[in-house]
C-alpha cells in the first residue's frame, strides 16, 4: 500500500519530528555523561566514593544506547516513509518487528 502525496508528506514530517527529538535527547545525554565523568574521575582523584556517581554513568550511557537505537529505527522508518515499495504487503514503515530490540535485565 502506497501513501498518498499528502498522507506521506504528514508521515515525513512526524517522523522528522520524532527524529528531531531524539537527536535532540542523544545530545543531552552526551553533555550529561561528560559532566558525570568528570564527577566520578574527581571522587577517584580525591578519594571518595564513586559507587553512586559510577552506577549514575553507567545508566546515562545505557540511556545514550537505547536512544541511538530508537534513532536507527527513526532513521529506517523515513527511508521507508520516503521510499515507494513494491511489497503490496508492506505499509510504508517499519515495525517493531523490524528493529531489533534489547531488554535490560536487572541484576540480582
């Protein structure tokens, strides 16, 4: 099924959106990991302790992951969303089937 000129234009568009705001999340995160970095390395220079600025850190880029996985699958939904196909099957986007997924598992 093809979108219609103006359904895939709306499609485009929210899908920029989306992208848009993740892009704008990854850099956030980027900012906050150098600022937590610079808080663990000090607590280690000076002796202190670390474990919750280093359990901090550690979920910051765990956060950083997941977003730039969400920001592939962003990206591969506009590259269908822009793209015509000849799969009668295929909607014009991607699936949550399409991206593989990832499950953090808490540690016991």
């Amino acid at each position: 099924m093809k979108l219609t000129g103006r359904a895939a234009c709306k499609s485009i568009s929210r899908a920029q959106e989306h992208l848009a705001q993740a892009n704008g999340h990854i850099a956030e995160l980027k900012v906050q990991i150098v600022r937590q970095r610079a808080i663990v390395k000090y607590a280690l220079d000076t002796g202190q302790r670390s474990e919750m600025a280093e359990s901090l850190l550690d979920a910051l880029e765990g956060s950083l992951r997941i977003f730039e996985k969400h920001r592939i699958f962003l990206l591969s939904c506009s590259v269908n969303l822009a793209g015509s196909s000849s799969d009668p099957n295929h909607h014009g986007h991607a699936t949550g089937r399409d991206f593989p997924h990832t499950r953090m598992q808490r540690a016991s």
